[in-house]
C-alpha cells in the first residue's frame, strides 16, 4: 500500500492508488471556470425573469366565466378570509369578509412582484409582506409601498347561502 501524503503513519486507501489525484488540483476553481460559473447563474436569473415578464405583460389574463361558488356564507366568519382558484385557472384569490359585513374578493398576488398578499383582520388593510406594501381592503387601491397598480378586484354575489364571484369589468390601471 502507498504511503499516505497527509498523515504518513497511516496507509493511503487503494482506491487512491487506482484513481490518483492531487488534492490541490480536486479543489482549485480558476477565474476563468468562476467566470463562467457567475455566467451561467446570471443567465439563468435573467430568462427566469423575462419568462415571468412575458407570461404576466403578454399571455392575456383568465377571464372568469359567468359566476363560479367560491363557499357558503357561514364558512367565512366576519373578520375571516378565504382562498380559492375559480376553474381552468390557477390564479389564487381571497374572498375577504370585512368587518362592516361587506364582502370583497382579490387576486392574491402582488402587483408588484407577484408574492402572497394577506388580510390583516381590524384593519382594513391588506398586506403584502414581501415589501411592506399594503393595500385597501375595500377598494384595492395601494395605500403604500412599491406595488404599482391595485389588486385585480373580483364582484361578490350572495345569493341565498351562497357566495359567487365574477368578473367586475374594467378596473384602473
Ligand atoms: S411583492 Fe408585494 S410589495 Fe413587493
């Protein structure tokens, strides 16, 4: 068995008798394999971001047809909020029951970056917590922070027991 580099008094493993390598070499990253690792991340993180870009600016919005059941009217208490996609979409909405009794119903992403936004119950308000942007839960409108536009606001039918949502027509851009 060959002598050890590293610790003398102990045998070197055969296995790296048949595949020698220098520890040196195994471990080195040259400028140029640093340059283009840097590249390919880079490269990666721009066409992650334009395919995102041109999904949401190009690909026309679902349109909801007709009015879809979200829930019954008791499975939201007031002050409660509810998430649901409508069929054939995968956009995710929040059915919000406000505490004045009024019902309200969002796109539950950001119109800044597209994050999770989420009612705060009592206030009124609802929160974005990726950049503390914040919104109104009554109108949608962006009461502060980067988000650029208002949620996309759905209309809210209770009929008998249940509640439906449609689409509410042109909104502000
Ligand atoms: S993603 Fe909502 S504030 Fe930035």
């Amino acid at each position: 068995m060959a002598e050890n580099e590293d610790n003398p008094l102990k045998p070197r493993p055969a296995w790296e008798a048949d595949f020698p390598h220098e520890r040196v070499e195994a471990t080195h990253v040259s400028r140029r394999e640093f340059a283009k690792f840097l590249c390919l991340v880079s490269g990666g993180l721009a066409a992650g971001t334009a395919f995102v870009a041109v999904k949401d600016k190009l690909l026309p919005p679902h349109r909801i047809v007709g009015e879809q059941r979200v829930c019954r009217l008791g499975d939201v208490p007031v002050g409660g909020t509810r998430a649901f996609v409508v069929p054939g979409s995968t956009t995710p909405y929040i059915l919000i029951h406000l505490e004045s009794g009024e019902w309200r119903a969002y796109e539950q992403k950001c119109t800044h970056l597209s994050c999770a936004v989420f009612y705060k119950p009592g206030s009124d308000k609802i929160e974005c917590p990726c950049h503390n942007g914040w919104f109104d839960a009554r109108t949608g409108a962006v009461l502060q922070g980067p988000p650029p536009r208002p949620l996309p606001q759905l209309a809210v039918i209770v009929r008998g027991e249940e509640i439906f949502v449609a689409e509410l027509g042109p909104q502000p851009a």
